[in-house]
C-alpha cells in the first residue's frame, strides 16, 4: 500500500464519521457528495476506475441532488400547510 492510499483510506474513515455526526439534511447532502468523491478517488488509487466512475455518478451527482430536490419538495409542502 502507498501512502496516497493510506492517506485517501484515513479521509474516508473521517469523511464516513463527518457524514453520520451531520444533523442537518442539508448540510448532510452535501458532505455525502464530498464523501463520495473521496471514495471515487480511493478507488481510483487502488486501480479501480470503472468502479471510481460508477461512485461519482451516484455517490457524488445523483444521491445528493436526490436528496436536496427531496428537501425541496417537503419544504414546498410544509409552507402550504402553513398557509392553509
């Protein structure tokens, strides 16, 4: 093992726990997709690119504007209920 490996292995073990401190939906969409971007680079460093692509795809892109148009939508909903 290199050290760009240990050292992307230690990002994503802190990166996981920043990811499950996170309280805020918000706040945690977005440290998801950093979270994803670092396993992408992790899997890279360790001669995986295909699956490096596959993560950036869904960890990086999609699970977290998944989640904010989501949060979108219930903020939407809960100002009519206000409203009514």
């Amino acid at each position: 093992m290199n050290i760009i490996q240990a050292v992307l292995l230690v990002a994503a073990m802190f990166g996981g726990t920043v990811v499950v401190v996170t309280h805020d939906p918000l706040r945690q969409a977005l440290v998801a997709g950093v979270y994803g971007l670092i396993l992408a680079l992790l899997f890279f460093a360790l001669q995986a690119p295909d699956v490096a692509l596959s993560q950036i795809v869904v960890a990086a892109v999609a699970l977290p504007l998944m989640i904010l148009l989501a949060l979108a939508k219930i903020r939407e909903h809960a100002a009519e209920q206000e409203v009514e």
